[in-house]
C-alpha cells in the first residue's frame, strides 16, 4: 500500500513538471487576486471587451458577475452591448462555420479552461493563462502575424496588443542537434524578433561545449511603464477566468475550513471517549 500511494505520488509530481514546461516554456506565477473584487470586475470588462468575441462562456450567465459585486444594473450598462438580457448566457454572435473558415478551427469556448489547464502539484490554470497571454511576439512569417512561446503557431492573434504596446523580443536557444552523419554537436541559436515580427537568426556550433540545453528569452518593451501596466491587466484577466472556471470556490474554501475546525474537534472528542471507555479493561 505504502509504495502504491509513493508511486501515486511521484506520477503525480512528473505530470505536473511535464504541464509546467507545455510548449517549452515555463509558466509564471500569477498574482493571486481571487479575493480582490476590483480586479475581478477589471478581469470581467477585459473579458467581455477583448475576448467574448471569439470565445464563448456558456456556463456562466451574465447576473452570476454580482457574485463579484457588480449590480445588475452595471451588468447592463457596461458589459451588455448588443441585446443581451443580464440572465443570457455568454454567448457569441460569431458562427462555427465563419470561425473555421477565418481562424482554422473554431476558438474554444472558455467557461473553465482555468480548471482544464490546472495540474494537482503543478502550475494552476490562472498561472497558464497569465503566462499565454504575456508571450505572445510578433511573427511576420504566421498567418495572424504573431506567435506564442507557450502555446507555438497558435491560431490567434494578439487580441491585448494594443494595451501592452510594441516590444521586440531575443530569444536564445542551447541544443544539441543530431547531424546527417549520425553524430551530434551543440548549437547556440539566436533568434531576434523586431517590432514588426521580422526576424533574424544566428546559430553558431558550440565547440567542446560541457553545459546543458537552455533557453531564453528576453523582451524589451518600447514603454516599460506600459507593458507593466499590462502585466497586472493580464492577472486581474487570468484571475476573473479562474474565477469563472468555479465561481464558488471561494465559500467552499471558507466551508472547508469551518469542516476540518469540526473534525478536529470531533477527533478530540472521540479520543478521550475511547480512552474513557476503555479505561478499566486490561
């Protein structure tokens, strides 16, 4: 029983190294904002006006926001704009066939993707999204005109470009590469992304190399103050998903503290019952 539950565990530990490196990129910690209702209302109007769109969240009906303290009259106001009523689900305009026909695919509804892209031990969904939506670069040679680190030739474009600005992007890469003749050597490779996405790449052979494989990326923004400002509009986003994902996370937390107070306190009192109980018999 005890190597079942240790190899249980070191499955589980592998999984979730595997999800945190998708895409050969690490993912970030998001700032965790789920108890902050300003940033959850500042995820819902990114939400509604960058991204319902295109991606649908049929599990959630637009009155479920005044969990998050907004009033179905601000509902109405600031994030109905084409004649939905505030009970509708969030629905999109944007047919399945014109989807596939634009984007290749239909985009996917999003209702829980922060739980769908969760690991147990590893990185959560809020930390997957926040991480995709900042590595995005632009990428001349795509269809859309850009690329992402976490998720490469995505079929999307940068729907937040405009509010994180213009950046340019270096990305260096450490390899070892298998040659014609069977034998292998290590490469560096350079690859620079400029403003408009084009790019220039330099790889040279790393001769008596001893390290290991690496890659990194670096990019400058043409605003720092701006592509931070979009840094923490991302996490109030990625925030409001994991929200959306189980909007009542948040009392079963608070539920499962007053629980396991309880069982604590039962056990404390099972234990002296049995010890009573049990007292006098040898």
């Amino acid at each position: 029983m005890i190597k079942k539950l240790i190899g249980t565990i070191a499955l589980s530990l592998t999984c979730a190294v595997s999800v945190a490196a998708e895409g050969g990129y690490a993912l970030e910690k998001a700032p965790v904002r789920i108890n902050d209702m300003a940033s959850l209302q500042n995820g819902a109007k990114l939400f509604v006006n960058y991204c319902l769109g295109c991606h649908s969240a049929k599990s959630l009906r637009y009155n479920r926001l005044t969990d998050i303290g907004l009033t179905e009259e601000q509902i109405k106001r600031n994030l109905l704009f084409t004649g939905e009523g505030v009970g509708d689900l969030m629905e999109i305009a944007m047919r399945k066939e014109d989807a596939t026909k634009w984007f290749g695919t239909a985009p996917p509804d999003v209702s829980v993707i922060a739980r769908a892209k969760s690991t147990n031990l590893g990185p959560s969904g809020v930390d997957y999204i926040y991480t995709f939506l900042r590595t995005f670069y632009r990428d001349a040679s795509r269809p859309m005109g850009w690329d992402n680190l976490v998720f490469p030739s995505v079929g999307m474009p940068h729907a937040l470009w405009q509010l994180q600005g213009e950046r340019t992007m270096e990305r260096t890469t450490v390899a070892q590469v298998e040659l014609d003749d069977g034998s292998t050597q290590w490469q560096r490779t350079v690859a620079r992304y400029d403003a408009q996405g084009f790019a220039e790449v330099n790889t040279e052979t790393l001769q008596g190399y001893s390290g290991s494989a690496s890659d990194k990326v670096v990019f400058t923004p043409a605003d720092p103050k701006a592509s931070a400002q979009f840094d923490s509009q991302v996490a109030d986003l990625a925030n409001f998903l994991g929200w959306m994902a189980e909007p009542v996370q948040l009392e079963r937390k608070r539920l499962g503290v007053w629980v396991l107070l309880f069982l604590f306190l039962f056990f404390g009192v099972a234990w002296r019952l049995n010890a009573v109980y049990w007292k006098d018999v040898k």
